[in-house]
C-alpha cells in the first residue's frame, strides 16, 4: 500500500445512558507505516470526532489499558500497526464477554476482583520469617522457568474476550486469572496451593475450559493461559490422587560474604 493511503475506520459507538443500542460510525483516516491503531483513534479524535472513547495509558504494550477488537480479533491499540491488519477497512469494537462503559471502553473490573479473590500473591506458613526475613528463598533457574512466562500477563482482557466458555459463561473464572492462580501454584516459594486449587476447582473454575485455545492465540504479550490450564487440570487430578509433587522452599541461611575477596585485586586509586 502507497504511503498516505485513505481507509475507512468503523468504530462501535454506546453510550449506556443514552443509546437503545451499539451503532456503527464511518470516518476515514489517512495511514502511512508505522501509524498505530491508537495513534489513528487520537488522529481521529483530534481532527474529526472529540466524542469517541477509548482507553490508553502507556501506549508501548505494558499496560494493558488498551484492549480493543480490531478487524474483529482482541488486541492492543497501541501494539498494532494499522497496514498490519487493514488495507482498505479497519474495524474497531470494544472486548466482547465485558460490559462496555462506553464506546471502545470495556469495564474489565469484574476480571480484577476474580484474579484477586485466587489470591496472586506468595503465601507462606511461615509468616514471621516473610515479614522479617532473616534467610533467602533460593529457587533454581528451572523452577524459575516454570512459571516465568506466565508473569508477562498485562491483565488486558484480549484472551477472555476470545474465550468461548466466556462467552457462554460469564461466571466462568476465566483465562487470565487461571492463569494467575497457576502461576502462584507453581512457585516454589509459595505455600497456598491447596486453596486456590479449591478456589478454581468450582462449577464455573477451571474443568469447564474446553481447551479452545483462542486465548493463547490472540494473547499479546506471547502468554499461554490454555497450557497454564490444562497443566493445572493436571496437577488438580494427581492432588487428588494424593500424586502432587510441589513442595514449599524452604529458607537458606544467606551466605557469608565478609571474608570473601575479588581474584583480581583493584589497581590503586590515583588521582
Ligand atoms: Fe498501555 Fe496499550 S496503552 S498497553
């Protein structure tokens, strides 16, 4: 495509207190490489409509603010290049499976309070030494690898928009905060994996995920919630057959390092 080409943008416009229902509206917007999706909704803002709504904060993919359909496939505005998914149409809808606030913004509020309640937090019985820690954690590379990717989530909503069980289901716990209650499971340092699992394990938890995978698909930051799931279906099944094999780190008195000297000594100091 020519530089400054013009393609026509459909937004989904709703307000909840005035609009019956969503509607779409037309503008059209000049694009060249490297213009963002949400660089062409503040271009169109600017210029054309200082009504439209939509939400962002750090514009470079760390936040998670800026969630949207676009070309009907969940991304980040900030994160997707308009000549990337459109040629001559761009399409842009706020996250399905959310109540919408207004226009592009969904209310992911209800996603928040689930990752809260499976507690996405390190837990221990030893709470004396947490709170005063006399002693280090030690964890090995590959336990570390375990969970570390599962880390990454910017909670944006993209892989519970995609969800089918969301869609069906909106109690369901969802993509995102599963993966969080993984995430914790797995850590070596944490002790509080028999909660959660009793928290996830409900009529609308984790066995209800039919493995659709769409949410590692579209997920933005390269997570994968549905391997998240599916290894902690795994783990669910071997605790109750008594088979589990997660252990809780214990502490290492830290190292002595007073006498310790570098191999090459300083040069002296000169002035
Ligand atoms: Fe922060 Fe897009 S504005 S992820």
């Amino acid at each position: 495509m020519e530089k400054g080409t013009n393609i026509t943008v459909f937004i989904r416009r709703y307000d909840p207190e005035k609009d019956s229902a969503p509607r779409q509206q037309q503008y059209t917007l000049q694009v060249e490489r490297g213009l963002t999706v949400l660089d062409g909704l503040h271009i169109i803002k600017q210029t054309q409509d200082p009504t439209i709504n939509f939400r962002f904060s750090c514009r470079m993919g760390v936040c998670g603010s800026c969630g949207m359909m676009i070309n009907g496939v969940p991304g980040l505005a900030c994160n997707t290049q308009i000549l990337d998914v459109a040629t001559t149409a761009l399409t842009l809808a706020p996250l399905p499976n959310f109540n919408i606030i207004r226009d592009l913004v969904a209310d992911l509020v209800p996603m928040f309070d689930v990752i809260k309640g499976l507690q996405p937090y390190i837990q221990r019985s030893d709470v004396e030494e947490m709170e005063n820690p006399t002693m280090e954690y030690f964890q090995t590379p590959h336990q570390l690898e375990e969970f570390l990717q599962f880390t990454y989530c910017i909670k944006c909503g993209s892989c519970m928009a995609a969800c089918p069980t969301m869609a069906t289901d909106r109690e369901y716990l969802g993509p995102a905060p599963l993966t969080q209650a993984y995430r914790y499971n797995i850590d070596s340092r944490d002790d509080a994996g028999d909660e959660r699992k009793e928290l996830v394990s409900g009529s609308h938890g984790i066995f209800n995920c039919h493995y659709a995978g769409e949410c590692s698909n579209v997920c933005p930051k390269g997570v994968d919630p549905a391997r998240a799931i599916q290894l902690m279906k795994k783990n669910l099944v071997l605790s109750y057959f008594g088979l589990a094999k997660h252990k809780c780190a214990h502490v290492h008195k830290k190292p002595d390092k007073s006498s310790w000297k570098p191999k090459i000594a300083a040069p002296p100091f000169t002035v």
